[in-house]
C-alpha cells in the first residue's frame, strides 16, 4: 500500500496569523521607540551643551583669563578665550542631537563669559546678558517627551534639571526656583 506523503510547510492561515501579530507588535512598538529616539537626542544635546559650559568655566578658572561659552545655530557651540580671541573647543548639533531644540534665556543671550574667578560676567563682545538658562525640547512634540534644563547660577555653578512640575518637592532632579 502506498500511503501519501505527507506535505510540510506554512498554511495560509498560518502565514496571515503570523503577518497580524508582526504588524500588531510594530504598531505598539514604533511610537515607544520614536519617543526613545526623541528623549534620548534631548538627553545627548544637554550632555553637550552642559559639558561646553562647564569646560568653559574651567578653563577660566585654570588659565586665569576670561573664557567664553558661545551657542551658535541649533546645538552648536564653542568655547573661546577671550584675549587673545582663540577657539578651544568646538561641538557640532550633527553629534547625536539633530532633533533637539535650545530656548534660551534671557531672550536673545548666545554666550555666557566666565571670569577668572568662574563667575558670569557681563560678555565682553557687547556687554549683553550673559545666558542664564537654556531649556532643552524635542522638534517633534511627541507626548512623553522629557524636557531638560541647564541653569547657570550667578556664583556660576552649572547644573541640569527636569523642568517637570510634577515631580515631587525634594526630588534633586526637579528645577526649584
């Protein structure tokens, strides 16, 4: 007797089963990971302005001479000694951090100048303000987006903070004003 082979392989219930979990689990996930790619380009972009700042800072306080911290279009920044005029470090908004946007405050600051102590002083360029607060966003408004700020102090301690209200009074991560 001959007994008919049997077939192996996927049945077309099978396969359409399979092709509705994948694209059930890539609904959920796409949003989850677009809003990581958000937050953590935020996170890159205040990393970066924040060790500028303090660089910046530092190297006043070690060379004894005024240095500058300057905010250029986007993310981009450089820290410059004064006198004489010389760039001693540069970072580009291409590293990491496309999608972040810097508001900073007061209106229409782009440098903060540390003197020799590793204090704010008036910018020698022009004499405007110096920046007293850069809030850090996402371009792309995605809820869930975490938001961070970067505060300079008048005595000039630099320190990153979560502009978040709802954390709860105490928490060192929240901004208290």
């Amino acid at each position: 007797m001959l007994t008919p082979k049997r077939q192996s392989g996927v049945t077309i219930i099978e396969l359409l089963i399979g092709v509705t979990l994948l694209a059930l689990l890539m609904g959920i996930g796409v949003p989850t990971f677009r809003l990581w790619l958000q937050n953590s380009q935020i996170r890159t972009a205040a990393d970066g302005v924040i060790n500028g700042v303090q660089l910046a800072r530092a190297e006043a306080i070690r060379r004894n001479r005024p240095v500058e911290f300057v905010l250029r279009d986007g993310t981009n920044w450089s820290v410059v000694l004064v006198n004489p005029r010389t760039t001693l470090q540069e970072r580009t908004g291409d590293e990491g951090s496309k999608k972040a946007t810097l508001t900073v405050q007061p209106g229409g600051a782009d440098r903060v100048t540390f003197n020799p102590i590793g204090a704010p002083a008036s910018n020698n360029q022009d004499g405007s303000f110096p920046i007293q607060q850069i809030d850090i966003t996402g371009t792309q408004g995605l809820t869930g987006m975490r938001a961070l700020r970067i505060v300079v102090s008048v005595s000039g301690s630099v320190r990153m903070c979560d502009p978040d209200s709802n954390l709860p009074a105490g928490d060192p991560r929240r901004c208290a004003f």
